[in-house]
C-alpha cells in the first residue's frame, strides 16, 4: 500500500511540475477554464447538469467564432478554451479549487452554485491569486462580509437581493389592493433569506400590509398539508414562495388541489422550471420568477435566440436560470479577456472590473463592490394557460431595470431594503 | 511508559517526515494530506467505537461540534489561536458527549448506531434553521494566530500544516496507548461477552461510557483541525452523510491499528481526486467500485496489506473485523 502511496504522489508530483509552465509565454495555447458546479448529487439536476450543458454550447460557440456580435471572434483574446470540469459535491472544496489551480493549471475558474462553496472559495481564490468568476450562487455576504476588497473573485449574476426586491415591487404594481401576506419557504439559508427580503420590502414600499403567516418547512419536505392549511386558515391576499424544483413542485400540486392558489396569488420566485410540464396544473394567475430575466421571462436579442437555438438543438431541453447565468459568466470572460488583449488573469481582472457587457439574458453591469459584483435588471410576470396551444405562458411581464431592485454600490442588501429602498431608479 | 512498542516509534518517526512531506511536494497534495489529517482522526474515533463492538453513525456529531466550537469562537469573540481554539473544540466535546453518554451507554449494536445518528441530525437540523449561526450556507473561520503571532500569508499554510501534524501524531499515539490498556482491552471483552465484564466486576455502562467520551473528544480535534485547514464551517459536518463516510473509512481501512484509519482516510481521498479528474459526473461509480473490490479482495480492511505476515494480529484482526462487520453491513 505504501508502494501504491508513492507512486502516486510521485506520480502527481511529476503531473503538477509539467503543467505549471507559465501561461503567458504561450499566448496562442489553450486557456485552461476550470468549471465546477454539482454534476453528482440532489442539486445535479436542477443546477449542475443545465450549468454544464450550457459551458458545453458556449465554450463550443466561443472556440469556433460562431456566438453573434460581439462576441463573434474566435477563442479569448484570440486563444481557445478548454475546459476543465470539478464537481463542486464534495467536502473539501478548497483543496479541490487548489488542486484545480496549483495541479492542473488552470489559471481561471468558473462557477459555483452553493452559496457556502462561494463563502469558503472567495478567500482562497484571493489567496491564491485565481480568477475565480463565481456564476450562480446567491448570498450578498460574498463581497458584503467575507471578501470586502475582491481583487480576483467575481460574480456576474445580482444576488439575492434583487430577486425579491423585483417580486415585491411587481406584487405592489399588480395588486392595487393589498392588505395581507403570508410565506412559504424552505428553513435554511436560501428560504430565510429571500423572505426576510421580501417582507421588509414589502413593508417598505406599502404601509399597514398585515403578515398573515410564516411557514417554513424543511427543505426536501415534499409534503406541506399542514403548511397549506396554515396558509387556507390564514387567508392572505399574497402568498411569497422561494421553493425549487422538485419542492416547489410538489406545492403547487398540493396546493393546487386544494384551493390555495385560487383563494390567495401565490408567488414562485423560481418557478420558471414547473412551466413547461405542468402546464394546467398551475392556476392562472400566479406569479412566476426564474432568479433573473431568464428562459421565458429572458429578452428577444440575438444572443439568446443563438444561445436557446444551440441548447434546444444538442441537448432537446430548454435552458433554465443556471444554463443562463453560466452563459453569463463565460461570456463576461470572454469579454474582458478581449478587451484587454490578454488571457493574463491580472489583465482580465482588471478588465473585468467594472465591465457592462451584453448576455443572453441582457445587459450586465458589473456596479457594486468595485466592479466585482454584477447587477442586473429582474422580470416577473403572471401565469396563464393558453387553451388554443396547450401550453402555459406568462403574461403582464414586468422588467425592473438594474438600478430599481439592486442596492447603490456600498451599501448592504439588507440595509438598503430596510432604510426604505433609497436611491432606486425604476425610470 | 518508557517501552515504546513498533506503532508508537513509527508514529514518531513519522512526524518528521509527514513535515517533509509538507515542505516538499507540491502545495495542492499537500492540502489535500493536510485536511485528511482532520478527517483521518475523526474515523479514528470511529475505529475506538467500533473495537469495542460499537457503531457510530452519528461521529459527524463531534467533527461538528469541534469545527463549530473554534469557529463560533472566532465569530463571536475573534478568537483565532490555534492552541486555545483545540482547548475550546476539547472542553466542548469532553461536555456534549460526557452528558449524552449516559444516554447512549445503555444502547448497542443497530440502537447504538442509530440514536449516535438521531442526536447528530438534531444538530444538523438545529444548525439549519438558525439564521444567528449561519443556517446551511455556514461561516468562514479568521486566519489561524500562534499565541499571539500571526503568521503571514506566504507562509501561513506551511505553518498550519505543520501545527496540524504535531496533535494528529500526539492524538494517535495516545489512543495506541489507550487500547493497550487494561481499559481498552476491557473495550475488547465488551464486544465478546458483556456479561463477563459484569462477572468481574466492571461496569459495561461505564466502559461504553468512557470509549464514546475518548471517541468524541478525538473526533472534536479532527473537527478543530479540519475546520482551521479549510475556513469554513457548515451544517453538512454533521450531515448522516458525513457520518456514514467515517464508518466506510474505518470499515475499508481495517480496525487493526490506529494508523489505519489515518492512511485509509488519505488513500480514499486521492482515489476520489482521480476518479472525479477521470469523469467529473459519475465518479461515483468509481469510487464504489474501487471499495467494493476492497471489501471482496481485502475483508479485513487495507490495514491487512501492511500486517500480513504477522500471524498473531492477523488472527485478532480477523477477529475484530469478523465481530464488526455485522452491523456495518445490516445498517
């Protein structure tokens, strides 16, 4: 065993000296990416495999010149991508994302859908002097608590601020009437969070709405009767929901068949994935997000028509939120790196910061935390079955521009709603 | 105390050159030896249960407990020095588990194993849901002091690697001694015949007792250790998951000695680099693979490689292992 042990420490050993040879004394090589995200376990499903799908098609699009303007030049500053993929399931992280940097090579990391994966990387990547490009995780605390002066990790979706910020403000515009809410979320981070947000603004933009109550089953659950009766006995005007996949599945089936949805507008802030199969079984009438102006809610530009036709077309599923924000990241690389002519991670870091740039998903500012972190605008809009096609749509759609449900730079998510939403531009 | 058996001297003349090791390979393995050094002690504390016939199910409960101790310390009161956050994730587990000990010292086999678990997953679920102690998402832990020097950040990681060596070493041999005692041969005699230990005028209670105390505090070190090498601390630590790992740890290492685990926990953890570089999706499939041969080529563990031609452990490996294994496969 001890034999084995050497050989292959010997053997890594030898792997590792051979692929630090600098980068940048071989511009036209490849640029070794990493991208990590969940490709084994619960979260494979509705974020990791999508995630991957979607690096699949743009790394491809970016390799061959085949994405529209702007991004219509081959490789990045003119070198080709090769990616290398890591499952982000797995319990030690950080020595997977050095192993990632110091043993393969890879000068520049993408991804990340576990805000706690996010909370322990962004440190490291500072440390180790990575360009971490952190794609799909959500907490605010990234660049607010744990790495208050970013130089190499970014992220290029808003965070979690937005989402509910852009269902509070949708709530208040389509319901003139509004006196009562109540809240179903899951108890962990993601769930207290996004009600938290969504109560306090809520009650910041709309004065004496009553909260009616707050149920929070544990994530996985699967079965919410006693959280569905709460919620019939509670009756509310508006029920505020961040389940996901499979839960947020599972509720609206419950829920459906006995009333809920009908007696109170329910509001999915993910709710965009149930679209396309249950098409009936949603009531009409309820909200439905997708974390960014994303799938159905995304805009009709020529980046998301190419991004959609070429997902469509391989891999015969629509892209979702994490296809669509890994699109993002990826693009915002490629963008930087061929502003600033160079695949050096100092030259698109500093490129990067700071940077508007356009996605499938629309035009992205990176505004807050010195140009590292990313704002961007939301949609909502509201569920209605279309009887002649068969299929559900989303109608009444609301775009609440960047600057309308993110935070100025400097100030805190939490903060921000709490002081009364100050300095939001809604046009 | 004087007479330093085979075990004993090769722990110490391995100190020296794991700290070699360290300084010389490159710095990505090193990580990946430096967190198998929390982790490997964890599974120790897994393999004290286990010669005593005792299945734990619930270790993640102490790993947890010791990661949280030194990262609470460092949230609420900006503690951050190695020797008193290792003194804090101690006390913490020395009370947690000398307290519910007189719970689970009336327990064995499958009741054992499975109430070690429910307590652990009440953790889990109190960590969970509770936003003022980072709920799912977790918190990061500050850089690690040295009474008082903090060193910077060139050198920071050799420094923690090193620091983490010395207790990993010290931890093993101590329970080297610890089943060498009369105390832990009456562990031994608790998996054979209970009733015996009884006849002769010893308490079962209070042997359970005292082995799950000694397992809980080395497991609350490997929490400390893991917890300072990686930063970051979340609920998944006590996750069954988690715990179900420790056990296969210390199933496919073999129980033999307490270098086992230890060498187990670090040779797992690059067959799992090498399978996930392999295929990123499914590794998993080689990951079980590669335990499923070892459980049909090597029953007593991977420990039986390097103790082969030593008749009279084989004898009693074998027959640690053939006591132990009921429980780990019925679970």
């Amino acid at each position: 065993m001890k034999n084995a042990l050497r050989k292959i420490l010997v053997g890594s050993a030898l792997g590792a000296v051979a692929l630090s040879v600098p980068l940048a004394a071989q511009a036209q090589e490849p640029v070794k990416v990493g991208v990590i995200n969940f490709y084994s376990g619960g979260a494979s499903g509705p974020f990791g495999i999508p995630a991957k799908n979607a690096a699949e098609v743009i790394i491809e699009g970016i390799n061959a010149g085949t994405i529209p303007a702007p991004y219509n030049s081959v490789g990045i500053a003119g070198a080709r991508i090769e990616p290398i993929y890591v499952d982000e399931n797995s319990k030690q992280k950080v020595a997977d994302f050095k192993k990632l940097v110091q043993g393969d090579g890879a000068q520049i990391v993408i991804g990340y859908t576990s805000s706690g994966s996010c909370k322990a990387i962004a440190p490291v990547a500072e440390e180790v002097k990575a360009l971490t490009i952190f794609a799909v995780c959500g907490t605010p605390q990234i660049f607010e608590e744990v790495v208050t002066e970013p130089k190499y990790a970014f992220r290029t979706i808003s965070h979690a601020t937005s989402d509910n910020v852009g269902a509070a403000r949708y709530i208040i515009d389509t319901t003139p009437d509004l006196a009562s809410i109540s809240g179903i979320n899951q108890n962990y981070a993601w769930g207290q969070d996004s009600w938290r947000d969504f109560s306090a603004a809520i009650s910041k933009l709309k004065e004496d709405v009553e909260v009616k109550t707050e149920q929070f089953p544990k994530i996985f659950a699967g079965q919410y009767g006693s959280e569905i009766s709460a919620l019939l006995t509670n009756k509310s005007d508006v029920v505020h929901s961040s389940l996901w996949g499979g839960d947020m599945e599972a509720f609206i089936l419950q829920g459906g068949g006995r009333g809920l949805f009908d007696n109170s507008k329910v509001v999915l802030t993910v709710g965009d994935t149930a679209v396309e199969r249950f098409g009936k079984q949603i009531a009409d009438g309820t909200v439905i997000g997708a974390r960014g102006p994303y799938g159905l809610l995304a805009p009709d530009n020529a980046l998301n028509k190419w991004f959609t036709e070429a997902y469509v077309a391989r891999f015969g599923a629509q892209p979702v939120g994490p296809s669509y924000q890994t699109a993002q990241a990826l693009l915002a690389l490629k963008a930087a790196a061929d502003k600033a002519g160079s695949v050096a991670p100092e030259d698109i870091s500093a490129a990067l910061a700071g940077l508007t740039f356009e996605a499938p998903s629309g035009t992205i500012q990176m505004a807050l935390a010195g140009g590292h972190q990313a704002i961007a605008g939301i949609t909502y809009g509201t569920y209605k079955f279309d009887e002649a096609v068969g299929k559900g749509t989303l109608v009444d759609l609301k775009e609440y521009p960047a600057e309308c449900v993110n935070p100025p730079a400097g100030v805190k998510g939490t903060e921000w709603i709490e002081g009364g939403l100050q300095g939001a531009k809604c046009n | 105390m004087n007479n330093l058996d085979r075990t004993e001297l090769g722990f110490i003349a391995a100190l020296p050159l794991l700290i070699a090791c360290g300084l010389l390979l490159p710095q990505w393995i090193v990580n990946y030896i430096h967190v198998s050094l929390g982790t490997g002690l964890v599974a120790l504390g897994v393999m004290v249960q286990m010669r005593a016939g005792l299945v734990s199910f619930g270790q993640g409960l102490y790993f947890c407990i010791g990661g949280y101790a030194a990262g609470l310390a460092g949230r609420l009161w900006g503690l951050s020095d190695f020797f008193l956050l290792i003194a804090l994730g101690i006390a913490a587990g020395l009370v947690v588990s000398f307290l519910l000990g007189f719970l689970l010292r009336r327990y064995r086999r499958i009741f054992y194993a499975m109430l070690s678990l429910a307590v652990s997953m009440i953790l889990f679920g109190l960590l969970s849901s509770s936003e003022e102690l980072g709920s799912t998402d977790g918190f990061n832990l500050p850089a690690t002091s040295y009474l008082g020097w903090l060193p910077g950040q060139s050198v920071s990681g050799d420094v923690l690697y090193v620091a983490t060596c010395i207790p990993t070493v010290i931890c093993a041999i101590l329970l080297h001694r610890f089943l060498r005692s009369p105390m832990g041969y009456v562990g031994e005699a608790l998996r054979e015949n209970e009733i015996r230990i009884e006849y002769l005028g010893m308490s079962a209670r209070k042997a359970v007792h005292i082995i799950y105390v000694i397992a809980a505090v080395v497991s609350s070190i490997g929490g400390v250790l893991w917890a300072m090498a990686l930063g970051h601390i979340d609920p998944e630590m006590t996750n069954w998951v988690t715990s179900a790992q420790f056990v296969f740890i210390a199933i496919l290492s073999g129980i033999g000695n307490v270098a086992a685990p230890l060498f187990g926990t670090l040779l797992l953890e690059f067959i799992r680099v090498y399978a996930v570089e392999i295929a990123p999706d499914s590794w998993h499939i080689i990951v079980g693979s590669v335990m499923l041969l070892i459980i049909v080529f090597l029953p007593r563990g991977l420990w039986s490689l390097v103790s082969s031609n030593n008749g009279l452990k084989n004898k009693f490996t074998h027959r640690v292992k053939a006591a132990s294994e009921p429980e780990g496969a019925r679970s």
